[in-house]
C-alpha cells in the first residue's frame, strides 16, 4: 500500500516495479510517456505491512 507521507511505496505502481531487486548504487529507470527519468538508488528499506481487517 503507497503511503507518500510516510515514505512508503506501493511495490506495483511504476516507480515501485522500477525499483524491485534494486540495491543501494544501482540506478532505476521510469517512463511516462516520452519522459524518461533515472533515480539513484541510496538506501532501501524494505518492511512488511500488514493490513488490518
């Protein structure tokens, strides 16, 4: 679940897909359309939500 707030990307938005398998010093690649953008990878930070019923 995306949480921008908190810092927390959804692992099937764009950006998310883009950064799946990534470790710090890689670089991830998105595309909107005809734009390109590329993100260096600093740090990753990977915890599981639970989701509360």
């Amino acid at each position: 679940m995306a949480d921008p707030e908190n810092q927390r990307i959804s692992f099937i938005s764009a950006m998310g897909l883009a950064l799946l398998g990534l470790r710090p010093g890689a670089v991830a690649m998105t595309q909107h359309g005809r734009k390109t953008e590329y993100w260096n990878i600093v740090a990753v930070n990977q915890q599981r939500i639970m989701r509360k019923n």
